[in-house]
C-alpha cells in the first residue's frame, strides 16, 4: 500500500533483516556491479510495501523462482516496516533505487515537482476490501456516514479510496471517521474490539477476519472487475516506481528487473494459486493469522488483480489521478505521460514472444 502499510507480522520482520543484511554483507551500491558472478551483474535495490500482502506477491515470487538472476540482475529486496519509512519515500529520498508501491505515487510526486515513473504494472486493482463488522450496516460506501473507517495509515492509498468512495456516494469526508490500524493482527484486532466498523484491508488479513467471523466484504476492490464497478475504472496498484533521472541513466538495468517480472506475471496467469503458494516463503502462506490452505483460498478468489503482461491498462491512470483530485491530494495540472511507460514491459513481452492481452494507456491514461 502506501506509507507504512506492511502487516505486522513476524515474517515482515525476517524478511527486512534478510534484506538488511544482504545488502550489507555485499557491499554493493546502487549501479554497482555483483562480485563474484561470472560477467557483469548489476545489482538494484528494491524496497517493498509489505512483501508478505498477497498484492504484493510477484515480487518475491519473481526472486523465488530465479527470475531476477535469469534475466541478469541482482535484486535486493526489502520491506516496510509498520511505522517506518514508505517504500516510495525511500525510493524518491534515494535509500533504494525502487519502490514496489501503487503507481498513484507518481501522480502525487509530480504535483510535488518530483520526476517518478511506473516502469511496470502488476495489478489492475487495489486488492484491497472494505471488511465491515455485521452490525455496521454497510454495504456499500453510501452508508459510511456516521462510521469509524480503519485505513492502513492517514495518507495512505487506503485512506486515499476510502474518501474516494465515500466521495462518490455523495458522503463528505466530515461526516465519518478515518483512523489508522496498519494490517495484518493491529487490523483484526481494531475490527473485534469495536474500535472501528469497518477496515480496508488485503489477504491474507481478510482471510483472517473471515475466519474469525468479525466481519464481510462489503465493497470489493480486489479484482479489475470490482474496482472497476467501485470506482469507475481499472485502478492501477502494485507496480515498481523509480526516479526518472535514474531510468533514465540505468535504462539496461530497469529492462532487465522488468523482464524478470513481465515473465513473473505470466507465470501468475498460467498457474494456479496453490502453485504459487509452494514457490512463496512458508512465513508468507501460514502464520498466525492464516493457513496455507486459507492463504490459498484467498489467493484464488483475489488472482484476478494481476495483470498478465505487466502493461498499463486503459483508462487506468485517468482514475489514479481522479482519486487524487477528488479527495484533494492534486492540484492544478499533471502530465499523466510522464508517470508511467509500457515501452520496458512491450519490449519484455517481445523478448520473451509472449502475447500481451491488456488494452494499454496512451499518454494521456
């Protein structure tokens, strides 16, 4: 998601450390080359939103199954941590080289005077679903008047839809209550105590909430077709942002990160959710909020967010940036062209002879 969305989890944690140390024990850089590997590797720094949310699984699964060394790159991932710095903000700041975050991130850098760009988009919808306790009586965003709202964190993507929604309806911004829970446990927790009404939230934090019996989807924004219905258009979301003056000068890099993913989401498209869970860390599929089995469940209901060819999809970035207007986070013009390119994931999809089937943006979404 946005700033400092990732669930608190055990597994979170691991995996920072395990990047942390990954990228100390190299002592490599940004552009610099991997030691040690036969010919020139270059090595990039990638930080996740929340590596173990399902919305955020190719990642992983592009290192999981080679991908990244396949295609010549050393990726070093890491991930958020609950209370710390976003992945866009230390991707933009310089910390990492990119960010695996929601392309509206660029919408809002450019209306900053800040140059960031999607290279490739993985998902066409947020992943995410409004949970909502049974007594709330919502069903959709017209009844949030008068609710407590549980978002990722104020400012985040969460909280950013939840005003969009709401907006929508016709509810004003002060007519109900936002607050931020984070994910994963804090989440639950917050719904089962009654602090809030209803939590927009991704798998595998659904599951959970499911399983417990606390609470229903109310509002899916989990799939292209149910964002699609929610919000007017296919949402872009998970995707990886860089600087542009860094694409720009690492032009072969970026190409070689998108082939591993390009192909990592065809992998997606043609398998199946149990596959995929096999090739994920097991701290991912099961831990204390979910069994695998729940975990892949979820993963089947909620695939359809992935985009198999990693393009923008039409119409995509024109609703991106009508949320951002809407709930006032733009002002004043954006150039949508310069916030995204397909030309890395049309150039991976030729490589590779794979036939692209997303309808993409032109420059102006």
């Amino acid at each position: 998601m946005s700033r400092r969305s990732a669930t608190v989890t055990a597994s979170l944690l691991t995996v920072l450390a395990l990047g942390t140390a990954t990228a100390c024990s190299s002592g490599s850089h940004s552009g610099s080359k991997n030691v040690g590997s036969s010919g020139d590797v270059p090595t990039v720094k990638l930080m996740v939103g929340g590596i173990d949310k399902q919305i955020y699984l190719p990642y992983q699964l592009a290192q999981d199954l080679g991908f990244y060394k396949k295609y010549g790159v050393n990726v070093q991932l890491s991930t958020e941590q609950n209370g710390g710095i976003g992945a866009e903000d230390a991707m933009i700041s310089g910390q990492v080289d990119m960010a695996g975050a929601w392309y509206n991130h660029t919408i809002e850098f450019q209306a900053k005077g800040k140059a960031v760009e999607d290279v490739v988009q993985l998902s066409g919808a947020p992943g995410e679903r409004e949970m909502c306790t049974k007594k709330s009586g919502v069903h959709s965003a017209a009844d949030f008047k008068g609710k407590t709202l549980g978002v990722t964190d104020l400012g985040s993507g969460t909280d950013t839809l939840t005003q969009f929604m709401a907006a929508k309806k016709g509810v004003k911004v002060s007519q109900f209550h936002r607050i931020g829970v984070g994910a994963g446990s804090t989440a639950v927790a917050s719904l089962q105590n009654g602090k809030i009404d209803c939590v927009m939230t991704t798998q595998p934090t659904v599951a959970a909430i499911e399983k417990k019996g606390i609470g229903t989807s109310a509002i899916d924004l989990a799939t292209t077709n149910g964002a699609t219905a929610a919000l007017g258009g296919a949402y872009p979301a998970a995707s990886v942002l860089a600087r542009t003056d860094w694409v720009n000068s690492h032009k072969d890099t970026v190409q070689k990160v998108v082939d591993a993913l390009v192909a990592t989401m065809h992998w997606i498209n043609t398998h199946s959710a149990a596959d995929i869970a096999d090739k994920l860390p097991q701290s991912f599929v099961q831990n204390q909020l979910v069994t695998k089995a729940d975990y892949i469940q979820a993963l089947t209901e909620d695939k359809g967010q992935f985009l198999p060819d990693g393009i923008m999809p039409a119409g995509g970035p024109k609703t991106s940036l009508a949320t951002e207007q809407l709930v006032g986070n733009v002002k004043g013009s954006v150039d949508l062209s310069k916030t995204f390119t397909n030309d890395f994931a049309v150039q991976a999809n030729k490589t590779e002879g794979f036939k692209t089937t997303t309808t993409p943006a032109g420059p102006n979404g």
